[in-house]
C-alpha cells in the first residue's frame, strides 16, 4: 500500500496517545481498580473518535454483490490499518470484492491472534439515501454500524491502545476482513480456515448479543434447493394430462417440515417457493429454497440423509435436490469455554457482568470453531436491528468492548 497518507482526525496521536494506557499500578486491589479505570477511561476519551470511524465506514456502501462498491471499502480498510503500523495483502476475488489481510508483528515469538471480520452489507447501493446515518438517543443508526463495521473500528482502537502501550505490540496479530461473509464466504472461507490454523485463537468482530453477551455457539447453516418437475398440460383442456410440479412441491414442503426438531435445536424452513408460467397452464416446474439450522455437527449427516431421499409423491415428477450444509456449528468446546473465561475475568475488572449466548444465525467464526481453534464471538459492537431499516449500536457501549479486545488480544 504504497502513497497512502495516514487518517488525520480520527485517531489520536501516538505520544498523547499512550499515556493513560501505559499507566501502571504497584500490587494491590485498590491499584488495580486504579489501572482498570484509567485503562477504560483511555477508550472513553476516544468515543467520539471511535463513532466518526464508524461513521466514516458506513458511509461507504459495500455490499455483497457489488464487486466495484465493495472494493472501495476494501481498499479504504486496508491503507487505514496500515496507517497503524500493519502490513495489508490484498487477496484477490473474482465474483466480489477482494478480502483484506493485514498482519502485525510482535515483539515475541507467539502465534498470532486472528481478529477476523466482514466489510460486505447485505444494503443495496443507494441505501444511504433513506437510511442515512444520524445519532439519536444515544444510538448510532446506518446500514451495517452494527453488522460489522462497529466492529471493524474496534479492531483498529484495539490494536493503537496495544501500541501505545508496549511501543508496539507484544504479540503478533493478524486481521481478516472478508467481502463476502453476508452470502456464504465462498471466496473467503479458504482463506479463513488457512489463517485460523495458524493462530492461537480468533476473536470475531461480530456484533455482541442480547445484553452485550459475546457468543459461545452458533448454530450450523445449510440450504437446499429442492427443483421438481412435472409434465404441462393445458389446465382447461387437457387437465388430466398433466402432472403438476406444484402440486407435487407443496406435498414435498409438508415433508419437509416434519424434519424440524425444535427441542433439539433442529429447524428446516422452505423460505423461498417459486413455480408455474401461466394460470392456465398445468406448472412442469416448480423450486424450493431450504434453510437448515443444525445444533450440533452430528445432526449433519442424519439430516443431509433424509432431504436427498426424498421421493416424489406422483411418480410422473422428478425431483433434483442441491445444497448442503455450508457452515458447521460452533459448539462451545473446551477452547471456546476457555476463552470466554477470560473474558468473564477481564470484564469483571471494570465491573461488568459478561453474559454468554448461543444463537441460530451462523458467521465465519463457525469455519474456525469447526477446525478446533479457539473461537469467541460476538466481541464487536452492542446494539440491535442488523439488516432492518432501525440498525444501530449503543455508542455508550464502545469503550468498555475496545476495552474487553485489547486485553483479550494479550491474553488469548
């Protein structure tokens, strides 16, 4: 990245920068509360800083399906980390925009630590025209604030506190920023899973769930597309000729949906149905899109089983299933416990509570998670509405999350 200038008003300086952080406390309770204060009220001081950061992402449409768009996102990103002292490879993408890697040396020989995100939105260019950003109640709205450029921002906060502390950073750190995480992470997932095996744990810059809680298990993600067809026919004049694809599908998603095993955290949902030409026309075509949520990583086979042998109620009609399972579960193993743990621990040295949850929706943390590595999600901004018109995030919250990264970049 070469010709970048540095970001000039949004980030502090590096000599006024380290001060507060780079306080130390002789042993002691009382000093201890001491240094934790002064290590909070360093991100305080930035709140501002932090909010026109995210401000300054959001305002830069980016989303999934938009190579060019999100290229600009990409290419703002990477300059913006470097600007920090970090060294940014462009991983190249043909259907969407180019991932960003960025790596920062440490002082001791570790293995790095992954903080791994998106930059892509699910918002359509123009979105910014009826959902500008604005500040209202103490809460930053816009498209994507919260899914993930909130997050994206801590990761930068993060990494200057660290530097201003040690003068560099003490351990090594590898950022990940994807384009395509919103639509499956087909260009990214290998890069992913390479970068998560060489570290010694992966943060997730997603946003944090209800009541700030970080994210200890997701559900796994999959989707089917289940086509069947049938044979046309004129529906008036030959309508006993004719063998219906709708027909057929309906009987297929009233199947389906008897594989749905709520109480052990199994759901199936035909979300998408499309079929026919015309209403006088006896439909030869008719497809379904799937969506399958799956708890644990044993249920995959068993239900991946039972989709593909389905067979068709009228044996006039075809049916032709695809898809898979894309995104494995993130279950709360041992690593992941142990990771959350230190968490609780650094939290509860500025008096907070840290909640843990488990939620259906899937990220790229469960690629990691998947591979064994450590995983801990949800470490990214506090707030609600993520890909609906009232998303925002809980400027309040920022401070004490930047806090909680830092720390958890030296510990994990």
């Amino acid at each position: 990245m070469q010709g970048k200038k540095k970001a000039e008003s949004t980030r502090p300086g590096k000599a006024e920068s380290g001060k507060a952080w780079r306080a130390k406390a002789r042993p002691g309770k009382t000093q201890s509360n001491a240094l934790w204060g002064e290590r909070l009220r360093y991100f305080e001081a930035r709140q501002q800083q932090i909010v026109d950061t995210i401000r300054e992402f959001a305002a830069i449409e980016s989303p999934s399906d938009n190579k060019l768009a999100a290229d600009r996102m990409g290419t703002l990103l990477a300059a913006r980390f470097e600007a920090s002292g970090g060294h940014a490879r462009i991983h190249r993408a043909e259907h969407f925009a180019d991932s960003v890697q960025i790596d920062f040396p440490g002082r001791e020989k570790l293995r790095p630590v992954l903080l791994l995100g998106h930059f892509d939105t699910v918002y359509p260019l123009g979105t910014l025209e009826k959902m500008p950003c604005r500040i209202a109640d103490g809460r930053l709205y816009g498209p994507g604030v919260l899914d993930m450029k909130s997050g994206i921002a801590l990761m930068l906060y993060a990494i200057e506190a660290l530097q201003s502390e040690h003068s560099g950073l003490l351990r090594p750190v590898t950022v990940l920023l994807v384009s395509d995480e919103e639509v499956g992470s087909h260009s990214s997932r290998k890069i992913t899973e390479t970068l998560a095996m060489e570290s010694s744990a992966v943060l997730v810059l997603e946003p944090a769930a209800a009541r700030g809680a970080v994210k200890t298990a997701r559900k796994g993600v999959g989707e089917y597309i289940l086509n069947v067809k049938g044979i046309a026919a004129h529906a008036g004049l030959d309508p006993g000729k004719g063998h219906s694809a709708i027909v057929e599908l309906a009987q297929q998603i009233v199947a389906i949906s008897k594989l749905n095993d709520l109480r052990r955290g199994l759901s199936v949902n035909a979300g998408v149905v499309r079929g026919g030409t015309r209403t006088n026309v006896i439909a030869a075509e008719a497809t379904a899109e799937i969506d399958v949520r799956i708890k644990e990583a044993k249920q995959a086979t068993t239900l991946d089983r039972k989709i593909r042998s389905l067979k068709p109620f009228d044996k006039h009609c075809e049916l032709h299933i695809e898809g898979g399972i894309n995104r494995m579960p993130m279950e709360r193993t041992a690593g992941v416990a142990a990771l959350y743990k230190k968490a609780q621990a650094i939290a509860r040295e500025i008096n907070w509570k840290l909640e843990e949850a488990a939620v259906g929706g899937g990220s790229d943390g469960n690629f990691t998670a998947a591979l064994g590595v450590p995983t801990l999600d949800g470490m990214g901004g506090f707030g609600a509405g993520a890909h609906a018109l009232h998303e925002h995030i809980v400027i309040s919250e920022l401070p004490r999350r930047a806090l909680l990264l830092a720390r958890m970049i030296e510990t994990a």
